[in-house]
C-alpha cells in the first residue's frame, strides 16, 4: 500500500469516527435537553417528591448550622 493510499484510508477513518463523534455528541444533547423539559413540566420529578427532597434540605441545612466548630 502507497503512502497516498495510507493517508487517504486514515484520513478517512478519522473523518468517520469525527462525523460519529458529533453525531451521537447531538443525539446525546438532545435527549438531554428533552430529559430537562420534562424535569420542568413536572415529568420525571413529582412535585410532592421535590418538595421532600426541599424539605430534607432545609433540615440539613439546621442540622448543619447547629453543629460546634
């Protein structure tokens, strides 16, 4: 196999896997950003749950403040 031929078969490999590369980077972003819409519409967290998970959070934070140096 020439050099040229070399090159050319690497370079595009490297092409491929860049076009893969952003493709499933998009898809991922994507799902991600679809994931975060249903998040806000109360989806995938129910509100009584957040609200649980709020009120953890401010006892923590007493339980926290409270404690010695």
């Amino acid at each position: 196999m020439s050099v040229a031929a070399l090159t050319t078969l690497i370079t595009s490999i490297i092409t491929g896997i860049a076009r893969v590369s952003k493709v499933t980077r998009e898809a991922l972003a994507q799902s991600l950003e679809g994931m975060a819409e249903d998040v806000r519409k109360g989806g995938l967290i129910p509100d009584e749950l957040l609200a649980k998970v709020e009120a953890d959070g401010d006892r923590l934070r007493n339980v926290r403040d409270q404690l010695p140096d």
